[in-house]
C-alpha cells in the first residue's frame, strides 16, 4: 500500500500537521480513497497538479485523510500549505489565504509589484481595496513560483466555513493546475458539489465504512461491548 497509509509507516516526529489532524492511528476501510490522495502526490511528483475536493457528512473521515496527505506528502519533502475554516472567521474576508500563505510570506518580495500589491491589500496592508481577480493571479504565481522549488501541498479543510473570496481564489487556482506540481486537496460537509469542483477537477464524496470496517473500528475503541450494545452502536 503506498506510504499514505498509517497503518503500515513509520510516522515522523513531531506533533500533527493539518490543523485539524487527529492523532495518527488504524485507518479502516479507506484503501480506496488512500490511493487517490497518494495518486495526486504521485503526478506532482512527475511534474503534474491537480485538485480533489472531499465532501462527507461530519465524522465520515475527512480531516483524517486530509492529515494522511500532509504526513505522506512532507515524507516527500513537498511544501504543505494549510488552512482550517472556522465559523467565526468565516465573514472575514482572505482570512483563509491569509493562513494558507503565511509560509511563503517571505516569497512575496519576488513577486511582480502589481501582484505583491494585490495581495497585500487583500490582507488590509495597503490602502487600495482588494481586487479578486489580482489577488488570485498573485497567489497562482506564488505557489507557482514555490512549486518551481518542491512540489507543494496545499490543504483547506473544513471549506464550508471559510471567508468567501478565500474559497473563490481556490476554484480559481485549482482550475489552473496542470504545469505546476501543485496538489489542491479540500474537504467540506456540504454535499453539494462546491465552488472548488470544475473542469480538471475530482470530487470524492467519502461513503460511510461498511459493516466490516465499522465493526472493526468499533471494537478497536470498545472492545468489551455487549453483543446488543455493539449492534445498537454500529446501527
Ligand atoms: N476510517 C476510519 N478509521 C479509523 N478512525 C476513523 C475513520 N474515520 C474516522 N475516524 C475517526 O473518527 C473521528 C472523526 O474523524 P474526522 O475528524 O476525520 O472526521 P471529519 O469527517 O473530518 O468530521 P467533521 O465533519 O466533524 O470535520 C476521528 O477520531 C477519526 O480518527
Ligand atoms: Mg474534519
């Protein structure tokens, strides 16, 4: 199984990566969805991009794959980028890019002077209102220009709480990956298809485990369940 797989790896020290990585432990019934993610890992190895965006109702696993992705893809040396939406900062206009680009903050002085003004004025340092269309074009030549260093990562959980142009600027620039080895990974609760999906663009809606895997998974928390509780809980 490829190197995303927790199960099966040795982890590297440190505490977890993804905002809202839960801790590294078994991984039932996602061999499936596993491959995929190291699949898009894979292609920016070999100079591709791409993007997935992952939808599922609350505890189905998101944030857990997501965690597996960042841990396979600094195993591979890339640049993880990340941000988690949040509720409370969700009407807070690029607080989301703001987060996703802090790392390459220092970057930004090698930007052309119109983009790095775009972008500064989307994080209210300049006077002039922020312009959408400039501030995507500047982050597209930003990861572009850090992916011409080492493959990049960039992962939004939680998007259905993050600021509006936040998730704009993702559509955006996940529909120009392709020549830049730049994997967008998302995940949502909303089951409708979001702004991110599109041309070029997989969406993978997490099913719940089955029968199997939920046991397995069950008896892995609470071993000593009775026979009736345990079919209650698993129902
Ligand atoms: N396939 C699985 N195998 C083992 N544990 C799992 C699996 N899926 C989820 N879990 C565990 O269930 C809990 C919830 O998972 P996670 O936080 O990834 O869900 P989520 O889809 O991100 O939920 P939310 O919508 O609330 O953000 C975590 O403790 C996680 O480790
Ligand atoms: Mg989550």
């Amino acid at each position: 199984m490829p190197d995303l797989d927790p199960i099966t790896r040795a982890q590297p020290p440190g505490p977890p990566t993804t905002p809202t990585a839960p801790a590294t432990k078994t991984l039932y019934g996602r061999e499936n969805d596993l491959a995929l993610l190291e699949h898009l890992l894979d292609q920016a190895r070999h100079g591709r991009g791409g993007a997935l965006s992952i939808s599922g109702g609350a505890g189905l696993g998101k944030s857990t794959l997501l965690a597996a992705a960042d841990r396979s893809a600094r195993r591979r040396a890339m640049t993880v980028l990340s941000a988690l939406g949040v509720e409370s900062e969700s009407h807070l206009p690029f607080a989301g890019l703001h987060q996703l680009l802090l790392p390459l903050r220092a970057d930004a002085v090698r930007l052309e002077p119109r983009q790095r003004h775009a972008l500064r004025a989307a994080f209210g340092l300049e006077d002039t209102a922020p312009d959408l269309f400039g501030i995507a074009l500047a982050t597209l030549e930003l990861l572009s220009e850090a992916a011409g260093r080492t493959p990049v990562l960039l992962i939004a959980d939680d998007t259905h709480w993050l600021d509006r142009p936040t998730q704009d600027v993702l559509a955006f620039v996940a529909r120009r990956l392709g020549a830049d080895p730049v994997v967008v990974l998302t995940a949502s609760r909303t089951e409708t298809p979001d702004p991110h999906s599109g041309a070029g663009h997989e969406h993978l809606r997490l099913r719940a485990l089955d029968d199997d895997d939920a046991g397995a998974l069950l008896d892995s928390c609470s071993p000593r369940l009775a026979p009736a509780t345990r079919a209650l809980v698993l129902a």
